[in-house]
C-alpha cells in the first residue's frame, strides 16, 4: 500500500461516507477518530479490505501522512473544529493542508485560513452537500480557503464529487469564508425550497382536499416536468404513500408539526440584514419553522381564534396546476433573492464568486439539486452582471405568463385561511422589486419630521439631503 496524503478525522456518518468515497476512487486514506472504538470499528466493517490505514492517536496520524498532507476535519462546527486545528497545527508542516468540511460559519472559516495561511498551512472550509448518500456516492463540495491548497487537492475532488452533464460538481468558490458563504446560503435556499413544497403539500391537501394517494401523484408528476423536476420534489413524492410500521398508518400524519433547524438557514438571514438584501422568502421559511415549534401554544390558539375553514369549490385540476405555476413563480423569487445575496456578499467580501459556476454545481450532488440550476446557470453565463434573476429572459417571460395563476392561488389561500408564508413573500418580493415608487417617501417624510434624518427629492440628484421643519 502507497503511503496515503489524505487524512480524515471525524468518523461519524458524513465521515465514513466521504472517507469510503475517497477510498474508493483510488486514494488510500488514514482515519483517526476521538474515541478509538469508533475507529477499530469502522477498520473491522466498513473499511475491511480496503484501502485505509488507522492511527490511534493524533500525532500517529500525521506521522501515517505523506507531505503535503491533506486533511480532512468533519467534526461539529464551532469549538470541536477549533480543538482539531489547535491539535493539529503543531504537528503539521508548510504546505500541509486542513479542509473543514462540516456546516461551518463562515466568519470562523474566515479568522481560520487566515491564521492558518499566517503560519504558512493551507486552509479550506469546504460546503459539502448531499447528506449521507451524497458523502458516500458523490456530493456538491463548494470549497474555498487557500487557492494553492485547493490546486492540490482538485484532483481528489473532481473525482469523488457528483458527476454531472457539464462536468464534476466542485469548483473552487472564492478564498477565505467564502466555500461555507456559499454553502451557508445553499441552505437558505433550501429552506426556502422545503417552506415553498410544504405550503404547496398544504393547499393541495386542505384546499382541495387530495388524499395521500393524489398528493404522491401530483407531486410525482411534477417532479417529471422541465421546470420543477428536484430531489426535493422527488422525495417529497416518495414520502406519502410511507407507512409506518408501529401504528399502520400513514407515517406522515404521525409526524409532528415542528420543524427543527439547526442554523444555517437563519445564519442566512442574518447575513443578509447585515449586507441590506432583501431576502422575504427564505426569512418567511425560516420564522415558518420557528411558529411550528411552538406547537403547544398553537394547539392552544386554535380553541381561541377563528377564521375562515373551508375548502376551494372550483376546478380542482385546473387548480392544481395553478398551485404549480404558483411553486415555480415563487421558486424563481427564492433563487432571485439568494443569487443576489451572493452578488451582494462576493463585492463586499472579495470573495469573487462565480454565480454561473456556482449554479452548475448545484445541478448535482447537492440537496437542492434541480434541473431548473441549469436555466441559472445559463442565465449567469450569457450575463455575469444580471442584476436580478427575475430580469433574465426566460424567467422574465415565466412569470409574466403565469402571475394571474400565482395571484389566484394567494387570494383562495387567503380567503380559505391557510398561511402561505412563503409564496406570499415572494410574490411581495416581485410587486415591490417591479415598483418604480414605493410608499417610503412616507417613510422618508416620517424620518425627517420626528428626527430631522433629512430626505432626497425627485427633482434634485441622489445624494443631496434636505430638511424640512414640518411643525
Ligand atoms: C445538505 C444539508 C445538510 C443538513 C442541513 C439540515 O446540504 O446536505 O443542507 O447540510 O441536512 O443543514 O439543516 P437543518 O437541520 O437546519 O434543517
């Protein structure tokens, strides 16, 4: 066996998955993990046979490593990554590499590769996609960091990533934070995504009043369309007709209705109120998750509040599909509103990102994937500077076409009493980004009255500031 270059610590699922991922497309690889039981484990099942070497102790494992050593660190984010470094960074020697590939934030990726590359070690914090099937057979990776430690280790990446029609689904995404940026902002979109099917899976079933039979039909044929076709969608059809063993029944309606995060979606949200871009859709999924969890206080509210209950009494089919174009439309004002976040954070933040680039990685591999990233990739790619996705051709001319279905899905969702947090901020999103005047002269008019903030005028150039005493 060849001396290995490549280390990985951390062997929880993500771990194995990506170290057996590696592995198996010819690099022999040495694992260590915290707690040895957990490595002779995995040296006794998963990794018998194959090429893997196992250290028992942190300085055994740099020692197996050939230089430039590449290691691979997938452990919890925050201080369970900082540990790692401060373990490693004594042992290792110029050139070596780390790569943090867990859901880090991207300002602790920033302060490291800067500290890292300051002691002349190459530093990537890597987005890694796909969940554990993606890790094992080829995920999205959104690497960023040290540019040259990237050079070294494309060779790996390009092969263990998920392969699509225009090539592997990695690329290196900018220096410093900006690999986790990106995939800190894939995941807004994500949620975004899951908020927009769920508001959908709501009306179809409570609206119209489809049973779990229909609900797989619909959303297994649209998962066949040009335009929605997504693992979201697809697993989203697979997952009605799952019955759950304890009870018989249908394993959906045992599931509780409080949804969990653990920070990426509203890191992005955060993220963006800092940069001042304007993300409704992804920060009505993210408060949509925080109002489920408070179930009980729901439950409570429920006996106390009313409001219209019902069910839509037209055309059923037709109706469907006008939720559909409703889906897409909205979709379209989610990545609109996550493209320009990353627009945004690339100027401020040097990170010189390529959306084009970024898109066609994430046709693959990923837990967005869709082949509606080929339509961004393509938009991104005949126009770098486009200031807004909604102003792309094809997606110009889709919402154009389908707004009357959009604002009849709204109005029946408002009138029958069912939140659709999401789809109403996106379509927000397209009447106010549309507006040439929005009512904030008022607010502009409010400011100046009580706090003397000052205002521009429309007859005077952008950056003159007037008062007026208005008592
Ligand atoms: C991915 C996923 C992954 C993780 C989510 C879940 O891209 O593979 O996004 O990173 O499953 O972070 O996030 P929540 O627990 O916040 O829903």
């Amino acid at each position: 066996m060849t001396q290995p270059s490549f280390g990985l610590i951390g062997l929880a699922v993500m771990g194995e998955n990506l170290a057996l991922n590696v592995e198996r497309n010819g690099f022999p690889v040495t694992v260590y993990n915290r707690t040895t039981a957990k490595t002779d484990e995995f040296m006794a099942t998963r990794a018998k046979g194959k090429n893997f070497k196992a250290a028992r102790t942190i300085e055994e494992f740099v020692k197996f490593l050939d230089r430039p050593r590449k290691i691979l660190v997938m452990v919890k984010a925050g201080k369970p990554v900082d540990a790692v470094i401060d373990q490693l960074k004594p042992l290792l020697e110029e050139g070596d590499t780390i790569i943090d590939g867990g859901n880090s934030l991207y300002e602790d990726t920033e302060r490291r590769t800067q500290d890292l590359e300051a002691k002349k070690l190459g530093f990537v914090g890597m987005g890694v996609s796909g969940g554990e099937e993606g890790a094992l057979n080829g995920p999205s990776l959104m690497p960023g960091g040290t540019p040259a430690a990237y050079k070294e280790l494309e060779p790996i990446f390009t092969k263990i990533a998920a392969q699509v029609d225009d090539g592997p689904c990695v690329t290196f995404i900018g220096p410093g934070g900006a690999g986790h940026y990106v995939k800190m902002a894939h995941n807004g979109i994500e949620y975004g995504d899951m908020q927009l099917i769920a508001e959908a899976y709501d009306l179809l079933k409570n609206a119209l009043g489809l049973d779990r039979k229909q609900l797989h039909e619909v959303f297994a044929e649209w998962n066949t369309t040009d335009e929605l076709n997504s693992f979201l969608i697809e697993i989203t059809a697979d997952i009605f007709p799952q019955i759950d063993p304890d009870t018989n029944k249908p394993l959906l309606d045992q599931i509780l209705d409080a949804a969990g995060q653990k920070g990426t979606g509203r890191w992005t949200v955060v993220s963006a109120l800092e940069l001042g871009v304007t993300l409704p859709t992804i920060t009505a999924a993210v408060n949509a998750r925080v109002m489920s969890s408070i179930k009980d206080e729901r439950v409570a509210a429920s006996q106390e509040l009313t409001g219209p209950t019902g069910k839509y009494d037209g055309d059923v089919k037709a109706f469907i599909n006008k939720i559909r174009d409703a889906l897409y439309c909205s979709k379209i004002c989610s990545y609109a509103q996550g493209m320009a976040l990353l627009a945004k954070a690339s100027s401020e933040y040097n990170y010189n990102l390529n959306l084009s680039e970024i898109s066609r990685i994430w046709k693959g591999g990923c837990i967005i994937r869709a082949g509606f990233l080929d339509k961004i990739k393509v938009a991104f790619n005949e126009n770098p500077q486009l200031a807004n996705l909604l102003l792309a051709p094809e997606f110009k001319q889709t919402i154009l076409d389908r707004q009357g279905a959009w604002r009849d899905v709204l109005a029946t969702a408002s009138q029958l009493g069912i939140p659709v947090p999401a789809f109403s901020a996106s379509l927000d999103y397209f009447d106010s980004y549309r507006r040439a005047s929005l009512p904030q002269n008022l607010t502009q008019a409010q400011r100046d009255y009580f706090g003397a903030h000052t205002y521009e005028r429309i007859d005077k150039p952008r950056g003159e500031f007037f008062h007026t005493q208005w008592f």
